[in-house]
C-alpha cells in the first residue's frame, strides 16, 4: 500500500502531466488554418464581426482564418458542425442569438446548446428598433399601446422569420404591453419593408443596420430601441424603458464558440486576442457604423449570458403558446 506521501506525490504527478500538454497546445496553437463557420448567409451582423476578427487574428498569429458560410435551419446547421469538430480550437463557430432561442423552437437539436460547446467570447450586440407603419397614427410606445388596446387584433407585427430575436421580441411586446397582434413572418427583414411602409403590416423589431435607411429616409418611424443603452446610430430614439415599457431589453447577439474539451488554456488565448481586437479603434468604428456594439468579457460571463437568454426566451415562448417542433 503507497504511503500517503507517495499517493500525494503521484496525484501532483498526474496533475502536472495533465496540465503540461494544454498549456505547450495553448503555446503553440495556432499551429494551422483557423475556420471560423457562420451558420447564416453573407453579409449580416455575425458575418461581418466574423470576417473583421478573422482578418485581425491573421495579422495577429501569421495563420489564415477562413470564414465558412453554412447557413440553414436557424443556424443549426453550420453550428452542429463545429460541435462535432476537433475540440483544438482551430474550428469554431460564430453564432447568433438564435443559438439561445433554437431549444425554444426545436425539440431534438442535433446538439446540446450549452454543453456541446465551450463559450470563447461575447462579440457583439446588435440593438433592435420597433419601427412601425407611417400610416400608423402613432408617435411613441405609448400611444402605440393605446392604439393597439383602442383597436384589438388590428395591430400585426412584422418579423425576418419564426424564432429569431426580432419575432420573439415582439412577442415578448405583445405580452409585456397586454396587446392582440398578429405575428406575420418574412424570410428576411428587408422582404417586410415594403408592407410595413404601405400599411399591409403596422409594427416589427428590426435591427438599427437593417432599418436605418427606411428610417432616415422618413419611410419608416422609429418609436425606440431595445437595449438598455440608446444606439449610437439613432441617438435622439428613446429604449423601450425610457419609453415607459419598464423592464423590456433585447438584443441580436454573436459570439464564438468552440468545440466543447477545447483546452480552457486555448479558450483563454482566443477570447484575451477577441478582445484586444473588439477594442481596436477601426473594429470599433466599422461595428458602429453598421449600427453593430462590439462586445467583451471572459468566456465565463459569456456562458452565463447564453444560460439567462435561453430561459428569458423558453419563457417568451412559453407566454406566446410556441411549441417546439
């Protein structure tokens, strides 16, 4: 029988074996191409914070990043890929906040959201507008509410499909407001403009990027926005909350994921470079122009973060009667 001295020993041994490895991975990672797959079409929000890290971590490291378009399915598809990738950090995944509505949305994902995966780092926030129709006789949240409760079931909110942050946020409206709305989906926001300027729809939570031109050019009216900051893009538009809907925050979010067994010294590595390069001035400034807030924080508040999202959206659903399919 080993003395105790001798079984302390051979547990620091283990230890220290165990530890070595991941931290000469962390040394020498990366050690070949980084894939970066965004589970959606080019050229929106996660798209492009995609594409500006991917570009800084080649400049940073001398290893090329790719960026791999697989959308479908919400963002399942492309983001069950990297859950059965390696776990060495050089796939990762990109992903929105759909990411945290999809268990709301799908019964059998082919993945757990949560422990798949190891959360990298916060990315971004995309605030959302409620824009609605210039036929509408409204000018505030209020007076929309009134409206809505003055007239039931004639009011229908416009959404760029079942189950991103833009449907459930107005759903999460219709129930904090106590409103009759019909949900009418699109594929794709910029395909519900055209009804909701002619009046076919009254409402819809879009992104600031997506809506701000409708906006500036006085075809859509902008009542506020839904983070609990105003976006630096419609600075003069009140948050839901300065609008008197007390409580109400949501927001588009992206984030990097990698496999879950990623080495947390390779984790740590990603999201301290992640960092550095969301605060760099010309990121900064590109996200903002796009009407896109870099993000930041530690892989552990991330997690965290995506654990509050799912429940706050399992409840939306729950509240609007959506059964997973």
């Amino acid at each position: 029988m080993a003395s105790p001295l001798r079984a302390l020993q051979l547990a620091c041994a283990l230890a220290v074996a165990t530890v070595l490895p991941a931290q000469a991975q962390a040394q020498t990672y990366p050690s070949k191409q980084i894939t970066i797959v965004v589970p959606a079409s080019p050229g929106g929000a996660i798209d492009l914070a995609a594409r500006l890290i991917g570009q800084k971590l080649t400049e940073a490291w001398g290893q090329p990043v790719v960026i791999d378009n697989r959308a479908g399915a919400t963002g399942i598809i492309g983001t069950d890929l990297v859950a059965k990738s390696p776990p060495d950090g050089h796939m990762l995944v990109l992903v929105a906040s759909s990411h945290a509505i999809n268990p709301s949305m799908v019964k059998k994902l082919p993945f757990d959201t949560v422990k798949s995966f190891e959360p990298v780092a916060l990315t971004h926030v995309v605030p959302l507008v409620l824009i609605v129709s210039p036929t509408l006789p409204v000018k505030s949240v209020k007076e929309l509410i009134a409206y809505g409760k003055a007239n039931p079931g004639k009011l229908s909110f416009a959404s760029s499909g079942n189950g991103g942050a833009p449907h459930f946020s107005g759903e999460l409206f219709k129930s904090m407001a106590g409103l009759d709305m019909t949900h009418i989906p699109y594929k794709g926001s910029t395909l519900a403009h055209p009804d909701l300027i002619s009046g076919r729809t009254s409402l819809m939570f879009d992104t600031v990027a997506a809506a701000n031109v409708q906006i500036k050019a006085d075809r859509l009216r902008a009542l506020a926005v839904t983070t609990a900051k105003r976006s630096s893009v419609l600075p003069d538009v009140p948050t839901m909350q300065e609008a008197g809907v007390a409580g109400y925050e949501t927001s588009t979010w992206g984030g990097l994921l990698a496999p879950a067994g990623t080495p947390k010294a390779t984790v740590a590595k990603l999201n301290a470079e992640v960092n550095r390069i969301l605060a760099m001035p010309d990121v900064r400034k590109t996200l903002q122009d796009n009407g896109i807030e870099p993000g930041s924080g530690t892989p552990q508040q991330f997690g965290d973060f995506i654990g509050t999202e799912m429940v706050k959206w399992s409840k939306v659903a729950k509240d609007a009667g959506i059964q997973a399919e």
